[in-house]
C-alpha cells in the first residue's frame, strides 16, 4: 500500500528541536512493512501562510499521490474537518489517527476531531471508555514501540561509555528528579531540549542508550503518568531501562528481569547503585529487555495491526456525526 504519513519532519515543527519522534520512527516501521510511504509536514508553520493554504497543500498531495492510507499524528487543529469530509467524500483514502498525550489531549483535542476519521488508535487504555461513551466506536488501544533500524545488541557495562543517562526534553519535574538524584550521589547526563547539552539529532540517540550501563526514564510531562516511548525505545537500542513506576509496564515488560522499575525517586537512587555495583545483573536484564522488544515491541508489530482491513473496507463507526 502507498501511506501518505501526515506529521512534522521535526519536533513540535521546530528545526531547532531536532528531528521529531514520529518521522523518526513511524516512517522506518511502515517501510519495515513493505509499504511506500510519503510525508506531507503538517507541523512546519513556515511553510504556509495560514492554515487554509496548509489545508489545500494536503488536498493537493491527496490528489498528486493517490494513497490508500493517510496516516495522522496532528499537534492540535491544524487538519480541519473540511479537509477531512473531502478526502472521504471524493477519494477512496481510508484515514488514520494517531493520539498523542490522551491523558490530556482527550478533552482538549482528540474527542472533537476522531468522529472525522476511519480509525483511531490511542495508546491509553483507561482512556478507551471515554471514546466510546462519546460515540468514538472506531477506536482501538495500540502503544508506542521500537524502531526496527535502531535495533542494537546490547553492550555489557564494561564497554559502555556513560554511567547513567537520560535522553529526552527538560519537560515538567525532570530538572528537579534530577537534582535530587545528584544529591543521593547519582551523576546523570543529559541530552535533549532544554538541557545545557541541547537536542541531540536522532541518529545520535540510540548510540548515547547503547553507550549508557543506565538510561532513565520519567513517566510524567503533563497530565497523569505515561507509558512513555523511551519505555520501549532503551531497551530495543541495547540499553538498560530504569524506569519510573507507571500502570500498564507490566502488559510489555516483566519489572526485575527485563526492565528495572522503581516507585519513588529515592528507590531509583537505591537501585541505580545497586547496578552499577552489579553488572552482571545489569547486562542480564539488558540482554532479555532488547530480546522481548525485537520480538514484540516494534513499530511494524504496532501498524500491522493497526492497518489491518483498511485496505479492504472502511472502518468508519459513524460516531459524533
């Protein structure tokens, strides 16, 4: 199938930020597929003059390329309705949307755009409920994965080159977890938006996860906790994940043997020690967390499931309209 992927080619739209997530990781796992993909940056507000003529750029790249499936991550409303009752009405591309921050977004963006879609993926599911309370019954739960090109065997701790790291933005209390885990003797280095080092190109974070006996993750940049894509990305780049505590880790996950959990930042501290004193431990836990994450936790396992049927029939539940 031909997958027009509609999303920006850097994060948040920002070249200054790096290349985003999404194009980083999405586009790789629907090629992993066989399919041919094609991008149209939704997110670059530079590109256009305002939003109508962003609008009729997609239309026209609708019409140029003739996709089976139109694939969505939309930051807020920048693809209208409109837009979306054309493609429907007079093509016969089957529409995909992609939710991002649901535990927030629900309220203020996903409900009052999903009607408009032939299926919606969400990766919260206590969130699931609400869709279908809302009329959304074209709804599934998928989850954020591993991207099949950064897939590394691990290295044991005595080859890496960082004692601990964290990759990712200084959004919410991350700043502060820091702080307070350098109080308790733990020296982190980080990289990304809003550190002193700055945002890191892609291509450079799964060699820093690899490079690393610890990568961390924290669950929370605004609204309630997330099973964050750091979840599956550390381990499916040969790194060892210590991880916050966050509901639903332990559908993906076994805690103790394949990633390391911990439910306060003081026993994240006790347990960062713990294995750097111990790499054996380490590097056993490394080896069985990359192994679930090649076999399970990759972005084509994510969109095979996703995509299936939509190339035969439409999906269309109808809700909201």
């Amino acid at each position: 199938m031909k997958i027009l992927c509609v999303f920006g080619k850097y994060d948040y739209g920002n070249p200054s930020r790096g290349e985003g997530y999404e194009f980083r990781n999405f586009i790789p796992g629907f090629k992993a597929l066989g399919h041919e993909v094609v991008h149209f940056d939704s997110w670059d507000r530079t590109t256009y003059k305002n939003f109508a003529e962003l609008n009729q750029a997609l239309l026209d790249s609708v019409e140029a390329h003739s996709p089976d499936i139109m694939f969505c991550v939309p930051l807020l409303y920048e693809i209208w309705l409109e837009t979306l009752g054309v493609i429907q009405n007079q093509t016969c591309v089957k529409t995909v949307l992609w939710c991002t921050d649901d535990s927030w977004k629900y309220r203020e963006v996903s409900r009052h755009i999903a009607y408009a879609y032939d299926r919606v993926v969400t990766t919260y599911p206590h969130i699931l409920p609400q869709y279908q309370r809302d009329g959304i019954s074209q709804v599934m739960l998928s989850q954020w994965a591993a991207d099949v090109s950064t897939l590394h065997a691990p290295k044991s701790a005595s080859q890496c080159r960082y004692p601990v790291v964290f990759v990712g933005a200084a959004h919410g209390d991350r700043k502060h977890k820091i702080r307070q885990l350098k109080r308790m003797g733990i020296e982190v280095q980080t990289f990304g938006y809003g550190w002193e080092s700055g945002p890191v190109a892609g291509n450079c974070i799964p060699q820093i996860i690899r490079n690393a006996q610890v990568s961390l993750n924290f669950c929370n940049s605004k609204g309630t906790d997330q099973l964050k894509a750091r979840i599956f990305e550390v381990p499916g780049a040969g790194g060892f994940l210590m991880t916050e505590a966050v509901e639903g880790i332990i559908s993906y996950y076994q805690p103790g043997e394949e990633v390391e959990v911990a439910d306060s930042i003081h026993k994240m501290a006790e347990k960062i020690h713990y294995y750097l004193q111990n790499p054996d431990d380490r590097d056993r836990i490394t080896r069985k967390g990359f192994e679930r994450t090649k076999k399970e936790h990759l972005y084509h396992h994510r969109f095979e499931e996703v995509l299936a049927g939509l190339s035969a029939e439409s999906v269309k539940g109808g809700g909201g309209n």
